[in-house]
C-alpha cells in the first residue's frame, strides 16, 4: 500500500488535432534484464517505489507504462506499439480477455495475469501509487502492494479496464 498520496497527472488541456489518433487494439508486453532505452518514449510521470525490497521506478509512458528493478534485472515494458523484446507477449485490448506470462532469470521470479474487464470495474486513481489520466475516462494507473504490483489500462472506445496482477519472488525468497 502506498505511503503517501498517489502521483496522479493529467495531460495538457488542449491537444494536437493535427495528430491522428489510432485506436489500439492488443497491449504487448516486454520483459528483459536490461532496461529499455526510455529516450524513444513519451514519458509521462515517472514514481519511485520498492518492490521487494528493492528501489523501483514507475512510468507512465504515452504508450503505456514501464515498471524498472534494476537491483532485480526486472524491466517490464508494456505498449500499445510492438515490442522489440526478445521475451514480448500480446494481450487483445477486449473484455473478457485472459493471458498470464511469466518472467525468471537468476534473480527473479515475477508472474503476470492480464484481465480484461468492462470499464466500470476500474477502480479509480485513489489508491494508485502513481496515476496519469489521458483522457475522460483513459487512464494507466499503478499500484505497489506485497509482493508486487498491480496496473489498470482503461480504454473507454472498447468499454475496457485492463487489469494485471504481477506478483514478483526474489531468488533469495525461492531459494528458502
């Protein structure tokens, strides 16, 4: 549970009509012991945490979100745009839809289960660690909890609040 009030941001109240805007239809998933080059991302907000035991950070990109533990070599990427990552996984942006994935290398165990549900099972950016509103009802919130953290990607033109569960065991803990 968070300690202190959740970052929420919103965007700018005008926005660029110039710019077409794509309706996404799948949300990837990257996973890697290296961290993503962030440069070529529209970084939105950006949270410090600790995920087990360890300092994290927390992004909301425009795309999406990114989830870092460097201690860990845990860098979860996630995007409506294809991933270059060797260990991606796609999830259709649709209600009803299920996948889990997992992640391990020698210092981390981490699982993800992805739920699609309707819009109105999100549960607001109140008790999000760090939040960013990029529209009415589109949101990309992040919640750190024990052992691990949880995410909702809302899409209001699908009627959907997706939802991710990942629960993340340190070697040390497995190894017990």
């Amino acid at each position: 549970m968070p300690s202190q009030p959740p970052s929420t941001t919103e965007p700018p109240a005008a926005s660029d009509p110039s710019q077409p805007v794509e309706t996404p239809t799948e949300l990837y998933f990257g996973y890697s012991a290296d961290a993503p080059d962030l440069t070529t991302v529209d970084v939105k907000t950006v949270s410090p945490a600790t995920l087990a035991g360890e300092p994290a950070v927390l992004t909301v990109i425009g795309e999406s979100h990114y989830v870092g533990l460097p201690a860990l070599d845990f860098h979860e990427l996630c995007s409506c745009k294809p991933l270059p990552h060797e260990r991606t996984h796609e999830t259709p942006l649709s209600v009803g839809a299920e996948r889990e994935f997992s992640f391990e290398s020698d210092r981390l165990d981490a699982r993800t289960v992805v739920e699609g549900r309707s819009l109105d099972a999100f549960p607001g950016p109140d008790d999000a660690t760090v939040a960013y509103r990029f529209g009415p009802e589109a949101w990309t919130t992040i919640r750190v909890g024990d052992g691990g953290y949880e995410t909702y990607h809302t899409y209001p033109e699908h009627d959907l609040a997706l939802y991710t569960e990942t629960t993340m065991t340190p070697e040390r803990e497995a190894q017990r």
